[in-house]
C-alpha cells in the first residue's frame, strides 16, 4: 500500500498552524488508542508523545486538507508496533496468521450464539466492557477501537493497518463476536441470563 | 416494532445477516441493502432484531466507556516540545 509522498516544504508559520489546527484536535482520541495499545499510562504517555514528535519531523510529507487524524493514527500503530510491541506485558509475540486462521474457521463461528442480551448490557455500568476490550489480542482490540470509537470508514482501516479491506471487514467480524463472548462471560458471572 | 409472534424464530442467514447488519452500522452498506434489510428484513426476523439491537448497545457502551481522555500537562509539554522545536 505505497503511497506517493509529496513534500511539502511548509513554512514555520504554516507547520505550526498545521500542527494545531490538524492535529490537536485529535489528541485525545490519540492518548486513549494509545492507551488501548499499550494497556499502561506511562507507556501510552510516551508512545503519544512520540508520535506527535514524529508527525511534526515529518509535517512536510502531511498533505494539508487529506485526513489528518487517518494520517497520525497510522504514525501512532507504527511507532507501537516498532518501539513498543516488543516490550510491552502482551504475550510473546504471537503468531497471527495462526490467530487469523483459527478465528476463521467455522468452529468459532459455530460457537458463538447471540446468548447475550441488551438487558444485561445495560446492567455493565462499571469497568466491564472496557475490561472485555482490552482482554482480546490487540489485533482485534485494534479494529474495534478504530471502527466503532473512532468512526474510521474500512478504507482508512486498511491504510492505517496496511492490511487489505477484506481483513479489515473479517477481523472485525472476529473481534466483535470476540468481545460478546466476553461480555456474555462478565453477564453470566453477574448472574443475568443470558439466554 | 411489529408483532413479536408474527416474526420468525429462526434466520436461515444469521452469519451472513450479522456481517450485513454491521457493515450497515458502520456505513458500508449499499442503500439498497440498507433498505431491504431494514425495513423488510428486520421487522419479520427475531434473531436478527435482537442481534441489530444488541450491536447498537454494544456501540453506544464502548464510545461511553471506553475513552479518555489525555492528561493535560501531557498536551502542555508537547505544545512545549513543539514550540521549542519551532524555535531551533
């Protein structure tokens, strides 16, 4: 997925405004994908940090009017996946086409029955959901937060991820019913029916 | 909502209608798709109604709960850092 990079060559009046007017704005929805990457305050602080250094060092490869939140969110999963992943607390590196290829299959599918109920969602006024969200592998923790906090369209998806559309749209698939099989985990644990 | 035991209890395409109602949620959907399953599908299939309205309620508890904010020195020191790159 290479794109053709032009450079600017932005004035320091012109990357100031760009770096306020385009890319503040998104700083908090930055920290909180962070966070969810890195599961730690500190680490997230950091990697957010980093990663507005780094979108300011490259500014002059930011086109202005093309999505500037698409643009550094793709610079935060990079930076995570380089300086991060590796000593973050996830489990040694797993081998994601094995994930990919078992959450396909049709046995998960089989598996997962629509058991839970809006009734009992609307009794998780605590931790809960965030607790089922950050429980799945962060492949698909990732694609919920993009989706559905984040609003991105699957086309930005498989920009930032530098996955192809028809991944984006599976995974997603498999998130979703990932964390309703949590969240029919914390439901039961509640004592709520769920069927 | 139309008369509960007038829908069916049972949907042949419960995967693929799953996928579709999310792709609709997510605004990937065609209008026609959107259409056919919304205001023709949805009101006569039992599983697809509950599974339509769980989707939404899932949605509507991750955006209420599963954001946060940035702390605000935080935003402070990279507007410094920036500033100070600005200046060198």
């Amino acid at each position: 997925m290479e794109e053709e990079i032009i450079k600017n060559n932005y004035t320091d009046a012109q990357k100031s405004r760009i770096f306020d007017q385009e890319f503040m704005p998104h700083i908090n929805a930055m920290y909180n994908f962070a966070y969810r990457l890195t599961l730690d305050r500190d680490d997230a602080k950091d990697l957010l940090q980093d990663t507005y250094l780094k979108a300011y060092r490259f500014i002059d490869s930011f086109q202005e009017g093309t999505n500037a939140k698409a643009w550094l969110f793709r610079i935060l999963k990079n930076s995570f996946i380089n300086d991060y992943r590796k000593k973050s607390k996830e489990p040694a590196k797993v081998d994601y086409q094995e994930v990919e290829t078992y959450y396909n299959s049709e046995d998960v599918d089989r598996q997962i029955t629509p058991d839970l109920r809006v009734e009992s969602l609307s009794n998780m006024i605590g931790d809960e959901i965030s607790n089922a969200l950050n429980a799945l592998d962060v492949d698909f923790r990732t694609v919920i937060i993009l989706c559905d906090l984040e609003g991105f369209k699957y086309e930005e998806m498989a920009k930032i991820l530098d996955i192809p559309i028809g991944t984006v749209r599976s995974r997603l698939h498999r998130a979703r019913n990932l964390l309703k099989e949590k969240l029919s985990e914390y439901a039961k644990s509640m004592g709520y029916k769920t069927a | 909502m139309n008369d509960p035991s007038k829908m069916k209890h049972d949907c042949s395409n419960q995967k693929e209608c799953l996928q579709l109602l999310q792709a609709i949620l997510d605004g990937e959907a065609t209008q026609a798709q959107k259409e056919h399953f919304m205001k023709e599908h949805l009101d006569s299939c039992m599983p697809c109604y509950q599974n339509y309205h769980l989707e939404v309620a899932i949605r509507d508890l991750l955006k209420k709960k599963c954001t946060r904010e940035a702390p605000q020195e935080l935003i402070e020191s990279i507007k410094k850092q920036i500033e100070q790159n600005l200046r060198a």
